[in-house]
C-alpha cells in the first residue's frame, strides 16, 4: 500500500509538471504549482527509496 502511495505522489507530480508548462506565463502561478510538483515527485523518490531499502518498518497487522 505504502509503495502506491510513492507511485502516486511521482505520477502527480509529473502530470502536475506537464500542466504548468501550459499555463500563462503572466501570472506568478505557474511558479508555485512548478515548484509544488518537484517537491511531490522528491518525496515519492524518498519514500520509494525508504520502502524498498527497509529503512521504513511498514506495520504487519
């Protein structure tokens, strides 16, 4: 499950980062959103990288 979570915080962030290239420039909110993508695409990296490395312990329930 934790392992979807980091899949999809990388798809989201690339789909996110597809969509501000295409926004207007004019506005100061292609910036934002730019940024905002490459800081989901970073923590799905990390949290692919902790799960699959063991550094995270997921709870066997």
């Amino acid at each position: 499950m934790f392992i979807s979570i980091a899949i999809l915080f990388i798809i989201c962030g690339i789909l996110l980062l597809l969509k501000t290239k295409k926004m207007p420039k004019e506005q100061g909110l292609h910036i934002i959103t730019g940024v905002g993508a490459i800081v989901l695409i970073i923590l799905g990296v990390i949290l692919t990288y902790c799960i699959l490395s063991g550094k995270i312990v997921l709870p066997l329930h």
